[in-house]
C-alpha cells in the first residue's frame, strides 16, 4: 500500500504541478501506470473549476479560463514536449538531428504553430461541449478527457522504442516495459464513458483511431519515441477529444 501511493505521488508530481507531500521518492517505472488516474484528477478539478466560473462568465470566456487552468496546473510540461516535438517531426531533417532540435530549449516557429493550434483547438471543443451538451455530459466530458489523454501515453511506451540512448526526459519511463496489468487505471474512463451511451462509444473509438494515427506517423517519421513525442501525443489526444466530443454532441 506504500508503495501504491508513492507510485501515485510520483506521477502526481512529474506531470503536474499539484502539491503531492514533501520528500517523495521519484518512481519512475511504478508512477507510469498512474497516469490515467493524475488525468482523472486533473479532470476532476476541472470539472470544478469550470463550474465555479460558469456563474460568472459565459461559455467561450469559460472555454479559454478551462483552457489556461489546464495549462497552469500542469506547469505547460506537456505543451513544452509538443512545441520541441513539432520542431523536431517537421524539420524535414534525417531522424538523429531531429532528435538533436527537440532537445534544443528554444522553440521555432513550427513548434509555436502547433502550440497555438492545440490551444485553440482545445478551445473550441470545450466551448462546443459547454453550449450543446447537457449538464451531465458536459461534467463527465470534463472529467474524463484529461484521463483519456494521459492514458495515451502509457500505449507510447508499450509500443515505440525510446530515441535516446543516454539522455532525456523521458529515459526512465523506458527503462523496463510496461504489461498489461499497468493499463488497469486506464478502464475508469472508459467505464465512466459507458454512462454517456452510443456518444461515449464513439469517443473511444476517437481514441483509438487517434492513438493509431499518431503512433503510426511517430513510427514512420522516427521509428521511435521521446519525452517530448509523448507530452506532443498527450496535447494533441486532449484537443481532437474535446473537439470530437463538442461535435458527437451536436
């Protein structure tokens, strides 16, 4: 039992900003099964934060607030990795020089462009859910969506190889692979969706197909994966999600 919520206290405190005690030890390996349940969190307190300022403004002043809050609390890390991941994929250069420009820290214009675009992708979904669904759908939408998007990542480590030998962010995520059991946490929101009927199906299906296509061009353009690959992959599953769920509403 120790272990389970160091494990989660790790994962908390790697993608998130969130308090999650002092002196925890960093688990590398164990944190990575728990990341479907920081995004259930991180849905959680959106779901709050959303409703709290829902009584104050309307919804496309409330879709950029969600928008931002989910940025703060999670320190941009994942926007970070989609920025240098954006200049690296489309810098048309051969795979080990793409590698060296994600490691750069400053960002070009490519990764600017993509940043800018997941935002206002993300935006305009959550806008659209907020003004087409019904209070229930809307909250469990909130919820779930951030846990779907960490979720993608843990199919990141099954399946692609780490790109770096020695180095990088994302390294010891790699150091052993993943089975089965560590997708567990990645059924509560597929189980939450099940409540949103035929609409939820057709969002896991979004998922999946999602998760194909990026995995797919990751492989094709790379043969491999980083940190950054998977903090792209995480933006990127959060955006077409809440785009596709505004539009499943409809």
């Amino acid at each position: 039992m120790k272990s389970f919520f160091t494990d989660l206290k790790s994962a908390i405190l790697f993608i998130t900003i969130l308090p999650a005690g002092k002196n925890v030890a960093y688990s590398p390996l164990g944190m990575i099964k728990f990341f479907p349940v920081v995004g259930l969190i991180l849905g959680g307190l959106l779901l709050i934060f959303d409703v709290s300022i829902s009584y104050l403004w309307s919804p496309a002043v409330a879709a950029v607030l969600d928008v931002v809050f989910l940025v703060v609390v999670t320190g941009a890390f994942h926007l970070d990795g989609l920025g240098d991941a954006a200049d690296g994929l489309f810098s048309h250069r051969s795979k080990e020089r793409a590698l060296e420009i994600m490691k750069d820290s400053r960002t070009g214009m490519m990764g600017l462009v993509a940043i800018f675009c997941i935002l206002a992708v993300k935006t305009a979904g959550i806008y659209s859910v907020k003004t087409s669904a019904g209070h229930f759908q809307t909250l469990a939408l909130l919820l779930i969506i951030p846990s779907y998007s960490r979720s993608s990542m843990l199919f990141g480590i099954r399946f692609l190889n780490y790109g770096r030998k020695e180095t990088g962010t994302g390294l010891d995520l790699f150091e052993k692979g993943i089975g089965l059991t560590d997708f567990f946490f990645v059924l509560i929101p597929l189980v939450i969706s099940l409540f949103l009927g035929y609409k939820g199906l057709v969002l896991n299906f979004v998922f999946l197909g999602t998760l194909l296509l990026v995995l797919g061009f990751y492989k094709k353009k790379l043969n491999c994966i980083t940190g950054d690959m998977l903090g792209a992959m995480n933006e990127i599953m959060e955006a077409v999600l809440f785009l596709a769920a505004g539009a499943l509403i409809l």
